[in-house]
C-alpha cells in the first residue's frame, strides 16, 4: 500500500516538473496570504492594549490603516494565485490527457476490443480532471495549512506557553480518529470511482446503440438498467460523503473541546491578571486560526483518498504495455510488391479462449489472389489480423518475404499491408477527409481515380455538397454498402503491397461485390490479395481457394478443382447460393436511400 502511494506521489510530482515555476509561484502567493492573516491579531491586541487605553485618534487611525493594509495584501495575493492555479490546472490537465491519448493510441487490439469507450474516456476526461484540480491545488494548499499553522502554533506559544500547551494531550486523539477512518475514506474513494465509471460506461455503450434498442422495443429496460447504475453511483458517493463527514465532525469535535477548555482556562487567566484583554483576544484570534489549518487538514485527507483512487486508475492504462511490440532492432520493411507471404506452425488463441489455429501453414506468392472460406470460427479473420501484426501468434511465424512481421517496424509494415475489416471505421467529418486519412497527400486526380475503382463516382457527383459532404456520427448518413466502398477508396490511396480484406464488401450485393473485386485487382494486377467471406459464389475467380476447418488447412485449390473433390468446399457452394441471395442488395447508387441532399 505504502509503495504504490509512493509510486503515485512521484508520478504526479513528475507530471508538475515541467509547470515547477508557475506553480512555485502559486504556491509563494498563496502562502503569502496565509501569512498576512497572521498579523491583524497583534494588531488587534496593540489597539486593545495600547491605542484605546490612550484614546490617541493618529495611533487608531494607523492601526485602521495596517489592517486595511493586511487585508488588501492578502486579496491581491489570493487573486493573482488563483489566476496562476487555474491556469497550472488546465496546463496539466492537458498534458496528462494528451500522454493519455498517445499511451491509448499505441495499445494493441487485445486492450482495445476488451476494455469499454466508455472506461477510457472516463479516466482520460474524469479522472484526469480530478488529478489535476485536485492535485494541482492540493500542494499550494497543503504548504498554506502547514506553514499557517507553523506560524499560529509558534505564536501562541510565544503569547502564552501555559495556555497553548493545553492544546497539546488532542494530538493523540487526532492520531486515532485519522487511523480510525483512513482505510474507510479509501475504501469509499475507490467505490465512488467505480461506480462513476460504471454508470458511465452504461451510458456510452447506449447512446451509441439508442436505435437497436428502439427495434427491439427496450426503452424501458434500459431506462431501469440505467436508473440501477446510477443509484448505484449516487449511493457510493453518498457513502463516501458521510465517511468525509463522520470524519470532519469527530476531528473538529475535538478541536470544540479544546477551544472551550482555553477559553475556560484563559478566562481565568485574565480574571487573575496574568493575561490581558488584548492577549486574550489575540491568543482566540490565532485560535480561530488555527480552526482553518485544522479543518483544512481534514478536506486535505478527504481528497488526497480522491486524488490516489484518480491516479491509480490513470496508471492502470499508463501501465499497459502493448502485446504487440516493437522489438529494439525493427527494421523497416521496403514498400517492394512482389513478397510471398510465409505462415509456418502457426498457432493462436485470443487471451484464454480456445486455440483458433493449430499449427498452420500456408505460402502465398507474390501478386497472387486468395480466398480463405470455411465455416465460422475456423480461423479465416484471425489468419488475416496476424498477418497484419494486429495480434502476435502463440508459437510459429509469420513473414513477408524474408522479414519476421516481428522483426520490422509497425509503421512501415502497416504501411505495406492494409487490413480492410467488415465494420470499417469512418469519422463525423467529410467524404475527402475521411479518404485523405489513407494518404493525406492525395491529388485531386488521385482522389477521382479511387472513388472509380471502388464504384463511388456517381454516388459522390450525385451530392450538393459532392466531396464535403459529412458522413455524420458513425457514418449514418450513408448505406451499409456505401460504407464499405469509401473504406475501399480509402484502401486504394494507401496503394500497399499486400490488401488483407476481411468480409469487407459483405453490404453489396454478390454482382456488386464481384464487380469491386474485379475493379482491385485489375488496379492492383501485381499486389497481393487475401480475401476473407462467406460467399463463395463471388470469389470463383481468385487464383487459390484455401478451405479452412477447426483451425487449420482441408483443402485448397481452384473453384474448379474443389468442386470435382467434392469435399467441405463443394458442400459449403451447396449451401451458400441460398444465403448469398438474402443479402443486402443496398444498391449504392441509388439516391433514395442516402439522406444526403442531392442538387
């Protein structure tokens, strides 16, 4: 416990490093107004005790005047403090998020398809935000408690030893009241967190899926699963609010009881003459001072329990190490086209499910066309993922020509190899953004040349707003299969060596589908293509069909030839034409179903 607090306290101190000047000057006003706080009772007590008795109007006016000046002091040092600790907070809260992005940003596919959206945008907005507010504010705070009530203690002696050593036998039973709550105060801190994190996980996985639940008629169970997470989150934050509470009202107890035994004791003090009015007055000034560093202390304990829950969770992704790494001596792997692609004795399972491939081999040349069909879960997407290093196999290799996919270097093999998925990934902003995004240094003709390949030319000279036209919030604003041509024009500016696409065209009707394989491999007659679906009837005309069964390799060969063998992929052409026909027939071109606005 005390080695991760440890390890915490020096990972924030470290996010301070580069803001050391601003925040040491924070710290220095904030600490000045602090001290300025303790001067107006000696004032106080020279205005009793000296001036008053002297009924000298010049002596009054003076001492009017320097708490005036106390004051004015102390406001000017809390205004330009506070200005330079917001300022300090939202520097902060920049940098952690932005190191939170790039660590997110290289995490591999495991983290990603595992851990929720809505987990990581909680500990990058919410989490950093309370690290910094908190954290940032926390140590200007916590020198302004500790030197406040430096000064206060250290004057009270000086005004009356006697009297301030009776505040000294409360010390154990603040010792005890802090040890008594510190495990219930954390215990509290974390479960408010992971209740806050659990609502809003909830939330963003149903805004993204409102209209499914619209379909199948579950407003109302998503509304009584919602009203659960955020009880729920309501209830562990009431329960972290009364342990703060419990705890504030037992420590400032203590603190009541000590005021009222000094005013007891002092009282008597000054009945016998050993301490004046003013002193008195002076003495319960710095007393009440004493009452913020003391109550401070206590909202300090409360959110450093927040502040550790905060940081903890935010080093939990800064932790994660990608499975997929670069290994020290990567090399980069040349854009060259004519490769063989090598996968011997592979085998892979995800995580601890079952091993999908079972010590695999296959050798695909240079520039030829593949298909790798067979039933779900036979292995066919996850040859692919390898291949494009999206996951490192359990044992065996993987190589492109003669390079280990291990042994070179992410950016180049990513910029060889494009892996197109059946759910492709396009963002709420423009048709052209969206295709620069696979070369950002795309010429118009370039551009023109890829919506052609992939089928898209009409469809884009059909919109008023033709190139600018946005996509909307995950691409809703286009047809399934309109989604899957610009990925493919996307595919075309990247201009790999080898394209890996995985049931990629599968919102196209078979002849629609057919006609987008021809047009790629026509444009890309000496790169290498491995195409991953369940429809055999529109990949007759790839050069090798391999037939993939409980994770390895049953047949292979040409259409022709697997038909006459009459095994598992004769069986599968039996039963496929049925399921090709039922599928989506989205014709892309047509423009009543796109709700873009055409001239």
């Amino acid at each position: 416990m005390k080695k991760g607090l440890s390890r915490q306290l020096l990972w924030f101190l470290v996010q301070l490093r580069p803001l050391f000047w601003p925040h040491f000057l924070t710290v220095l006003l904030i600490v000045l107004s602090s001290l300025t706080l303790l001067v107006d009772p000696l004032i106080v007590k020279w205005l009793i005790d000296v001036v008053l008795p002297a009924k000298d109007k010049s002596l009054l006016i003076l001492a009017s005047t320097g708490i005036a000046g106390v004051y004015l002091c102390q406001l000017v040092s809390y205004a330009f403090g506070g200005t330079l600790s917001f300022q300090t907070v939202q520097k902060l809260v920049y940098a952690m998020r932005i190191a939170l992005f790039k660590q997110i940003n290289q995490l591999s596919a495991d983290f990603h398809e595992t851990v929720p959206s809505g987990e990581k945008l909680y500990r990058m907005e919410q989490d950093a935000d309370q690290v910094a507010e908190l954290g940032a504010t926390l140590v200007p705070y916590l020198l302004q408690t500790t030197v406040t009530a430096f000064f206060v203690v250290s004057t009270m002696f000086v005004l009356n030893f006697r009297l301030t050593c009776v505040l000294i036998p409360l010390m154990p039973i603040f010792v005890f009241v802090k040890r008594h709550y510190e495990g219930q105060l954390q215990q509290a801190a974390n479960s408010a967190q992971e209740k806050s994190c659990n609502e809003n996980n909830f939330l963003q996985e149903h805004l993204t899926g409102v209209m499914q639940i619209q379909l199948l008629r579950q407003e109302d169970s998503q509304t009584h699963a919602f009203m659960l997470a955020t009880r729920a989150k309501m209830a562990a934050l009431y329960e972290r609010n009364k342990k703060e509470i419990c705890f504030r009202t037992w420590y400032l107890g203590v603190v009541t009881v000590g005021i009222v035994v000094i005013l007891i004791y002092g009282g008597l003090q000054v009945v016998g003459g050993a301490l004046t009015v003013g002193g008195f007055v002076a003495f319960y000034s710095y007393l009440a001072r004493l009452f913020g560093p003391l109550g401070a202390a206590v909202d300090i304990y409360s959110r450093f329990n927040r502040l550790d829950a905060s940081i903890r969770r935010i080093l939990e992704i800064i932790d994660q190490k990608p499975s997929v790494l670069e290994s020290p001596g990567a090399t980069t792997l040349s854009r060259e086209v004519k490769r063989d692609i090598v996968l011997e004795g592979v085998w892979f399972g995800y995580r601890n499910s079952r091993l999908l491939l079972t010590g695999l081999d296959l050798h695909i040349r240079a520039g030829e066309k593949i298909a790798l069909v067979g039933i779900s879960g036979s292995g066919k997407s996850t040859i692919a993922k390898l291949i494009a290093r999206l996951y490192d196999a359990n044992r065996g290799s993987v190589c492109i020509g003669r390079n280990n996919v291990r042994d070179v270097t992410l950016a180049s093999l990513r910029a060889s190899v494009c892996y197109l998925p059946q759910e492709p990934i396009l963002f709420d902003r423009s048709i052209k953004d969206n295709l620069l995004l696979g070369n950002p240094g795309a010429s118009s003709s370039e551009l023109w040349e890829a919506v052609h390949v992939a089928g898209l030319t009409k469809f884009i000279l059909s919109l008023s707003h033709g190139w600018d036209s946005r996509v909307g919030p995950g691409a809703n604003f286009l047809s399934g299969g309109e989604r899957q041509r610009l990925a493919l024009a996307r595919a075309v500016l990247q201009r790999p060596s080898i394209f890996l696409l995985d049931e990629s065209t599968s919102a196209l009707d078979v002849p629609s589908e057919r006609q987008a394989y021809v047009n790629m491999t026509k444009h890309f007659a000496e790169q290498t293509f491995l195409f991953v679906s369940h429809r055999v009837s529109a990949l007759t005309w790839v050069d090798r069909i391999i037939v993939l069964d409980g994770g390895s390799i049953r047949e292979k060969g040409t259409h022709d030839e697997l038909i006459k063998s009459g095994g598992l992929y004769s069986s599968l052409c039996e039963t496929r034409p049925s399921l090709d026909g039922l599928a989506s027939t989205s014709p892309l071109l047509d423009e009543s179903i796109s709700p873009f606005s055409r001239p």
